[in-house]
C-alpha cells in the first residue's frame, strides 16, 4: 500500500513525538534513580599563639598620691595597678622615670614606665600639708610648788612644725606668780594674731607625813596631825 503524502507527513511527526517522549521520560527516569551523595567538608582551623602573644598583658599604672616633702619609691613595682598579671621578665625589663616629679612642690606630675618601644604614662599628686590656723589650748594641772611645763608644745593640742612653734606666744604670768597657792589660773597663747585661753589648776600637794602632837591634858589621848609640805 503506498501512503499519501500527507499521511507520511503525520506518522513522521507522530514517531518524532514519542521518540522525543522516551527520551524525556528515560531522562527523568534516570534522574531520579540516580543516587544522591552528600559530601561534608570539615575544615579545621587551629588558631596558635605566639609566646609573646600569650603574655601579653597592658600595663596599667596606678595615680599616685602623697604628702609634699615625702620620698618617691624606687620600685617599678609600686606604680603598676596589675602587677600580678605581669610577668617576672617583663617587670625586669621596665624602665621607671620620675623625674619630672618635684616632691618639695605641692602640684600635679607625669612620671613615665617604658616598656621596649612602648611608654605609659601615669599620674602623681604632690599634697600640701594642711596648715594649722587655729589652735586648742590644754588645762594643765600641777601640785603647788611645782614647775610649770617648760615647753610650748605641752600646752597645745595640735601638731605643728619646729618653726610653726616659735611663733606662738605664751603667757604664764598670773601662774608663776602664784605657783604655791592652789587654785585655777588662766594663761593664754596668741598665735597668727589670734589669742587662746587655757586654765592651769594648782592643787594641794599630797600629804608629806604625819606627826603626833602633845597629849591633851583633860583626856589623856594623844592628837595626830597631818604635817603637809610642799612638793
């Protein structure tokens, strides 16, 4: 039988489709049977310090403090605040200047650490010692006859210099004169212009012996009495 055409045409077309058509369903097929492999890659970074890195530790200085006229240490050591964290051989390597620090002024300084290439600065205060304006005068108390005190500073409260004490006056007058007749007597202290009053109280001095008087003649008994003597 011999085709038309036309009917050649449409079987060609028709062979063509369901090649193509085996060939998508082989691929998708094929596809999905194919088996799926997982492949996890494990990357391991080891991170290594260096010996320097590991001991390396920031200096940390301290500020400083002190009264004016007192001496600065020597030691590197007094001036880290994290010296415990800080290796032997580093603290063997620290070099200390303080120069700059004038412990006879009352101000603010800069002293310095170097470490290799690296300086730390820190801080110190030079404090003046506070100045003593007013004064308190004490109550002295002695046994008739006695000596009064001979220096200035029994009849003071507070602490002063050597030179702080020659400027203050005393008067002892009204005690001196009646430094046998027990009884309570002011003196006084006059100091940067300022007077102060202090009381020195004179007592009886103690009982010296005691000493038998003669008989009495009505009763027969014998009187004692207590002789008292100045000390």
């Amino acid at each position: 039988m011999k085709l038309k055409q036309k009917e050649i045409q449409i079987l060609s077309i028709t062979v063509a489709c369901f090649g193509l058509l085996m060939t998508t369903s082989g691929l998708i097929m094929n596809k999905n049977d194919k088996p799926i492999i997982k492949t996890n890659y494990k990357l391991d970074v080891a991170i290594e310090k260096t010996t320097a890195q590991a001991k390396k530790v920031e200096i940390k200085l301290k500020d400083i403090e002190i009264d004016i006229n007192t001496p600065l240490s020597v030691d590197v050591k007094d001036y880290i605040e994290n010296i415990d964290q800080i290796s032997n051989d580093v603290i063997s390597k620290l070099e200390l200047d303080t120069s700059l620090v004038k412990v006879t002024e009352a101000g603010n300084y800069k002293y310095t650490i170097t470490y290799g290439k690296k300086k730390y600065l820190g801080n110190i205060v030079i404090k003046a010692k506070e100045v003593v304006t007013t004064l308190t005068a004490k109550t002295i108390v002695i046994k008739a006859g006695s000596s009064l005190p001979g220096d200035t500073k029994e009849y003071i409260m507070e602490t002063l210099k050597d030179e702080e004490y020659k400027e203050i006056y005393l008067n002892l007058d009204e005690a001196k004169s009646k430094i046998n007749i027990p009884g309570e007597y002011t003196y006084y202290l006059i100091y940067k212009g300022s007077r102060y009053d202090g009381k020195i109280i004179i007592e009886n001095p103690e009982p010296s012996g005691i000493q038998i008087v003669e008989k009495d003649k009505e009763t027969d008994e014998s009187e004692t009495a207590v002789i008292t003597k100045p000390q």
